[in-house]
C-alpha cells in the first residue's frame, strides 16, 4: 500500500526503495494488486513491495519506517512524503479464527506467492529489471514479472483462480468469497469453476466473518465508479450465494439489470436501495407499501453501516415509496415537498428500469413544478424568527402554521412575506 494520489510518483518511490533494498543484498519486489493493475495497463496508487529483509532490517536502511504488523513483517516506508508498504516474505500459518492465520513464518518470494488469495494477486514484478522475467512477461511501466502461480496467463484469460486448492484456501479465509466477486467485478473477469464452486460450498459460513468487512467489501462492490460493474458485482453475489450471508437474507435470483442503469454517481445507499428494490420486487404495486423501516434496520447490522448510510438508505426507499403511493396524484405542495427530498432523485432513478411511464411522468411534472415561477424548493417567506417577532411561542402549533404557510406559498397563494405575515396573524390567533 502507498499513499500518495500521484502514481507515477508512487511508482518512482516504490522502485526506489526496491533498489535500495536490492543493494543491500536483499530481494525486494513489486507484489500483488500494483503488478496485476500495471499488467491490465492501468495506473496503480498503491504499490506494495514485498521482500526477503526482515522488520528489523528494514529499519536500518529507510529513515522513516513504521510498524503497522511487525508479527505479520508489515511496515510503512515513508520517503518524500510518500508511504509504501514494504512486508517481508511470508508463509503463513494456520487459519484457526478462519480470517487470519495464527502466525507467520518470514520465508521466500515463492511461498510468499502461496499464501496469496487469487493467482493474479500473486504475482511479483522487478522494476530493476535484475531478476528475469519467469515467462517473458513484462510490465508495459517498465520490470519483469516473476510468477509462480500462472497468473500472468490467468490475467490473460480474465480468470480469477484461488493459489493451490480451491475448497482449502476459500475455507482458510472466508472474506475471500467476497473479495473474488469484488475483483470479478471490478476487472470484468470470469471466476473458475473450482473456485466458484468453493466459494458456494463455503458461503454460508460467511457469516462467521465480522459484520464491517462484510460491510466493506460490499460498500466497495456497490459503489465502484462503474453501474455495470456495481450490478455485475450484485450478479455475482446472489450466483455465488453469498448475498443471503452478506445482506442477511434469504438468497435471490432476482436480476440487478436495474443497477448498471444507475446514474454514474449515484452513491453507496442509492445503489443498495435499486438492489433491494429489485430483491424484494419493491417495484409492484402494493396497498398500503409496506415500512421501509424493518429491512433497513436488517440491512444496517448486516453490513455494519454508518448512521449516514442508514439514514441515507431509509430516504431512498421513502421516496420510491411515495413515488409508487402515487406521488403523481399528489396536490402541488405535497409533490414539492417530496421532490425536494434528498433521496427524490435517487428513488426516482430507481423506479425507471421497472416503471418507465411512470417515471417519465414523474419528470415532465417535476419540469412543469420547477418552471412555474415559484420553483421546488423557494425559500419560506416566513421563518420560525419572524414568527417570533410577531409574538408566537414556538411549539407544536408553531410548526404547523409554517407547514401551512410555507404549502400556500408553494402552491403560489402567497407573493410576499407581507402576506405570509397576515396570513399567519389570521391562522394564528
Ligand atoms: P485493491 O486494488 O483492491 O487494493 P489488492 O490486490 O491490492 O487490490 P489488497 O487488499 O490491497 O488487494 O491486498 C494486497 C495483496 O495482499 C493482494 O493482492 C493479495 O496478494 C494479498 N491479500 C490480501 N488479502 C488477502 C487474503 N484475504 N488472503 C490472501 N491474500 C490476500
Ligand atoms: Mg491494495
């Protein structure tokens, strides 16, 4: 891992502390994700270097070395204001808590690549180029790959493999079921057989894993820059039979097509909404709609999500409730009032793949309401303050004269704050 938000000096300072480990006799290389995201041609912003030097000798060479994992060989090389994670070769032990394993044995680059989840995960580079290439396989940015797992030719392929046996390695570390769906995803490739059929024989015991990488990984499925890749993800997981263990619910074989049509920003909670909405067939009319409360309540504990995100997520489903209520039967003033809503739109993107008309009704309304020269969301003439002013006690009664004044307002029954302030001189008393 390094921490800078340019990857060309990164990967300048990574390399330069592979060279200063190689110079003092040590093997250092490139591993994992940097080398699989430099082979598919893109630009890395974390580069982990792994290496036959050990913490303590770490140290010696680099001025700035922190431990994050010194049990584990993990520290973070800081040059130039640039952090790096340098971790020794390892082999690691076994995996009693099925998360990590008990201990660690330092060893060499070829076992280190063993202990590695997927096969394009465990591939090493040399940017010094003093190590040659194991199959001629060189990074476009520059270095030779040393694999010991065929992963270059599953990169090639677009093939997520597990290293060695499938069954052991998904029972060693159950968070890996989620993490082959995260990079099936995100790379569009395509799990093997074996290992897919590992992760479904494991998937249950998913459950077993903590409530916030759960969460974690799925936030970082759902809210990938790409719907395609976030409704592929949603695909995977439900195909996989791990979304009923992540989610907390029984397995579905809906489809997620309504994801991948998401607008390209739509957040974390926007996107959990669409696929809860197509799980549980939210899009069909029904009287009365049932409480969004409950399952957000379930969907919160299950992926261990911030206030926010519940908050956020709670809203969307509001809103698409509403929408599918009958929103558009709704008087002016109600129809503002749930348009302005921070979930609206997020909600009304989601009712589009599976009610278009209604949909596009929803949006002709919503240009005629923003161009009738009051607009959505005006700001109120009267205030809480003004009321004061004029000698109201705030208080339940309070608030609902302003409710009804701020309605006539946007039903445009008021022009001015002169008229709000008689208005409510008259309701008032
Ligand atoms: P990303 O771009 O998502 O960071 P990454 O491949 O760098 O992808 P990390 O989670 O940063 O993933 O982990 C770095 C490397 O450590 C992986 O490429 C893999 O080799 C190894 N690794 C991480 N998690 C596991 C795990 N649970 N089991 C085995 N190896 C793992
Ligand atoms: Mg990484």
């Amino acid at each position: 891992m390094a921490r800078s938000t340019d990857p060309i000096k990164t990967r300048h300072t990574a390399t330069r502390i592979v060279k200063t480990l190689r110079d003092a006799g040590f093997n250092a290389l490139f591993a994992g994700g940097c080398v699989r995201d430099e082979l598919l041609g893109l630009h890395p912003t974390d580069y982990d270097i792994a290496t036959s030097a050990i913490p303590a000798q770490v140290r010696t060479l680099f001025r700035s070395v922190h431990e994050v994992g010194e049990a584990f060989g993990v520290m973070l090389v800081t040059i130039d204001s640039t952090t790096v994670e340098v971790a020794t070769f390892r082999t690691d032990g076994a995996y009693t808590d099925k998360r990590r394993p008990d201990g660690v044995t330092f060893s060499d680059d070829k076992s280190d690549a063993q202990r590695r989840d997927f096969t394009v995960n465990a591939l090493f580079l040399d940017p010094t180029g003093a190590t040659p290439a194991t199959h001629g396989v060189v990074s476009p940015m520059g270095g030779n790959v040393i694999d010991y797992v065929s992963g270059a030719a599953d990169l090639a392929s677009r093939t997520i493999r597990a290293v060695g046996d499938a069954n052991a390695r998904l029972n060693e570390d159950h968070l890996r079921a989620l993490r082959a769906a995260r990079f099936a995803a995100r790379l569009g490739f395509t799990i093997e057989p074996a290992t897919a059929a590992a992760i479904r024989d494991h998937a249950s015991q998913l459950s077993g894993v903590s409530r916030e990488r759960i969460g974690e990984e799925v936030r970082r499925m759902l809210t990938h820059p790409a719907p395609v890749a976030r409704a592929k993800a949603a695909a995977l997981l439900q195909g996989l039979t791990l979304d009923a263990p992540a989610l907390g619910e029984t397995t579905a074989s809906t489809p997620t097509a309504s994801i991948a049509s998401l607008p390209a920003g739509t957040p974390f909670a926007g996107t959990l909404a669409a696929w809860l909405i197509e799980r549980h067939r939210l899009y069909v009319p029904v009287d009365p709609r049932p409480d969004p409360r409950p399952m957000v309540t379930r969907i919160r504990a299950s992926l261990c999500l911030t206030n926010a995100e519940r908050d956020a997520l709670h809203e969307v489903l509001e809103c698409f409730s509403d929408l599918m209520a009958g929103w558009c039967t709704r008087r002016i003033a109600g129809q503002k009032r749930w348009a302005a809503r921070a979930g609206f739109a997020h909600a009304l993107a989601c009712l589009q793949p599976h009610q278009p008309e209604v949909a596009d009704k929803v949006r002709e309304r919503l240009a005629q309401l923003g161009s009738d020269g009051i607009g959505i969301s005006p700001t109120p003439l009267v205030d809480g303050e003004s009321l004061i002013e004029l000698g109201f006690r705030p208080g339940p009664v309070f608030k609902s004269l302003l409710d009804r004044l701020y309605d006539e307002q946007l039903e445009g029954r008021l022009n001015s704050k002169t008229q709000a302030v008689e208005l409510a001189k008259v309701w008032g008393v």
